[in-house]
C-alpha cells in the first residue's frame, strides 16, 4: 500500500456564536477550515482538519510513495525535514496535519475507531464546558452553560483578564449554571497570556477569596517559565498551560522549571505522534494533561488513550456544517462511535456550497494581542461587550 497524493480544501464557515477573549473581547463569527485528504493506490483516503495547508507540499516527498501505516516512521522522517526550520510555524503545522490524516488511514485500514487503534478502553473522556464567552452577554452566559450541565458536563472555564470585577460576577454566574449537574462545580479562568505574572497573582487572590478554582490558564506569556513558575507558587489553582507552544522542546523547559502544573495539549502539538509524546513526557512528572477544544471534538479520540488526561475542553459554537460526525456527549463525557479514524466523514456538498458563497460576518483570524497586555489593564470600551457597564 502507498501514499499517492494529497488535496487541500480551504473554507469559510460562519459560527451558530461568536467567541472572543480578553485579547478580543468583541469576538468572531467567522472561522477559516482546512481539510487536508490523504490519498492512497487502495482508494482509501486519511482525513486531518486544522490550518496546516500551506507547506504541505515542501513535506509531502517525505512521505510519498510510503506505506502510510508506518506513522511513527513517517513522523521521524518529517521531523528531520523540519530540522533547520526549527519544527515551528508553517512546517510544524503541515507536520501536524499529515501525521494526523495518517493516523486516521492507519486506523481506517484496520476498519477500527483511532481510540481502539490507540489502545483505550473505552470511547470515553470527560469533558468541560468552556465560552470562548468574553463577547457573551450575561443571559448568553448562562444559557450555554446550563446547555452544557444539562448534558452533564459539572466543570466550566470563563474567559478573564479586562475587568476584575465584571469577571467576579460572571464566574458566579457559571457556577448558578452549572449547579444543576453539580452541587460544587469545577471552575477555571483563562486570561490568554493577558496579564503580567504579578497582575495574575493580585487578580487570581481575589478571584480566589470568593471562588475556589482548579485551574487558571495562560496567565503569562506561554514560554516565560518563571513568570508561570511564580503565579503557580502564589495562588491555589494550578497554573495550566501550552497550548499555543509547538512541540516537546517547547513543553520541555515548562515541566523541567516546574512552570505548569496542568499541560494543555493538542494534535497541533506535531500531530497525534507529537501531542502523545507531551502526554507521555508529562506523566513522568505526574503532570495531567487536557486537550484543547476543536471542530467536532475529533481529538477526543487521542485524548481518550492518554493515561494522564484529566478532561477535554467543549465549546460548542456550531463549526461543523460540511463534517458528519459519529461523537456525542452525554452523562458529561464526549462518546466516541465505532466509526473507523477519527469518525468523521465530510460532506462534499455542503463543503462546496461553502467555498462557492462564503458567508459573511464579523471576523479577525488570528486573534491578536490587545494594548496593555502584560502591563497595564484596557478595560473594554462601551458597546465593545454587550455585558460592559456602560453599554
């Protein structure tokens, strides 16, 4: 069996909400897709969703005319094509997309679910209800969330950062939310790297003076290990980080300077090879690991045979309008089908509809950094939330 091409396909979906942070706290209703199809002399093709399109073709001799049930070989070998890039950017993200669509051949051809490929026993993970919710309004704020505990799912994470005690209020709101699927939920905050270390520790005491939190996310900047080293000394909740970093040598100076005590993970990690490798590195130091939200919760498959994952991160905003997926949640958990691969399928149809009359809307990808991070707060202005005091 053989690797005998690939095709790109590019879209523009519009979300069912919009989803912001503290470092775009008016939002997005837009979102750009990538499927990239991996294809083979047997007619069986590997499917892999994210934003890795633009060097896959600088990686894909690298693979081409391979076996393509030989990932981790075929990682190794990309990785090394990567080696004076550095393994970011671009050529880590087309690394990531490959190994992905691989494993979902590899998984396909043994006409088995990738969770069972991976050796889990069970189709199951924990989930956490998390907004994208800065551009929410209060009511919105409440409705997704109880949507949310009426599947089950007893923990949530609110987006923080702008107004300390617009965020006090809106946690207790999460936390009424939730309450039906649990007398004590789990809450998180995330500030995405919003804040300076000392602006964490004085807003996550105060936070934590009235709410007991598990974890709080990004509250520094991603590589500073002794920023995120100091939020973790002197504040209760665990500091969580790394999703936004690109490989192992990027988690590695956060777990060796103790700077994180949940990692958050993601096949954007180098792919289902990379991301199991941070699982498996983190568990040497008795790290849990969660896996960051994504279309149709299709990393729940890996998540799932990760021996230290804790709980997956669900939004929810609507940004599966060409894929069908054989997932669903209940009792709290993501449930994953036997469907073979990842167990989903795309709806070419829809797929070209989209491409032919893209919608429009409000949006800005990739999010950027707002004035006064790590220095200074930039509260929201009236009308920019519609929760804003003055809007």
């Amino acid at each position: 069996m053989k690797i005998t091409g690939y095709r790109i396909e590019q879209y523009l979906m519009r979300m069912d909400r919009a989803v912001g942070d503290a470092n775009l706290p008016e939002g997005v209703e837009l979102m750009p897709g990538s499927i990239l199809y991996l294809e083979t002399d047997q007619n069986i093709t590997g499917i892999s969703l994210g934003f890795g399109g633009g060097s896959v073709g600088m990686l894909f001799p690298a693979i081409e005319g391979e076996d393509p049930r030989d990932v981790v070989g075929l990682w190794i070998r990309m990785n090394d094509w990567l080696h004076k890039t550095g393994n970011r950017g671009e050529g880590n993200a087309a690394l990531s997309a490959i190994d992905i669509a691989l494993w979902d051949l590899k998984a396909k051809l043994a006409d088995e679910p990738l969770w069972r490929t991976l050796g889990a026993a069970q189709g199951r993970v924990k989930a956490y209800a998390s907004g994208l919710d800065y551009c929410l309004s209060d009511d919105e704020l409440f409705a997704f969330y109880r949507r949310m505990a009426e599947l089950g799912i007893d923990s949530g994470k609110l987006k923080v950062g702008l107004d300390i005690d617009a965020d006090m209020r809106r946690l207790g709101i999460v936390r009424d939310a939730l309450s039906i699927a649990s007398a004590e939920p789990q809450l998180m905050i995330d500030a995405n790297e919003y804040w300076s270390p000392k602006q964490a520790v004085r807003y996550i005491r105060r936070l934590e003076e009235k709410f007991d939190l598990l974890w709080v996310e990004e509250p520094a900047r991603r590589w500073d290990y002794d920023g995120l080293r100091t939020v973790s000394a002197q504040v209760s909740a665990a500091v969580a980080t790394g999703e936004n970093v690109n490989n192992l040598s990027d988690v590695y100076p956060l777990v060796a300077n103790r700077a994180a005590d949940i990692l958050n993970i993601s096949l954007l990690h180098s792919g289902v090879t990379g991301c199991r490798q941070i699982a498996n590195f983190a568990s040497l130091y008795h790290l849990p690991v969660s896996m960051m939200n994504c279309q149709a919760n299709f990393m729940a498959s890996v998540a799932a045979a990760l021996p230290n994952h804790t709980m997956m991160e669900v939004v929810d905003p609507g940004r599966e309008h060409c894929l069908q997926v054989s997932s669903y949640i209940e009792d709290g958990h993501i449930v994953l089908g036997e469907a073979p691969g990842f167990g989903i399928s795309i709806d070419e149809q829809k797929l070209r509809e989209l491409q032919q009359q893209p919608p429009t809307g409000r949006g800005r990808f990739p999010f950027p950094r707002r004035e006064g991070a790590g220095l200074y707060l930039v509260p929201p202005a009236a009308g920019e939330v519609p929760w804003h005091r003055g809007s």
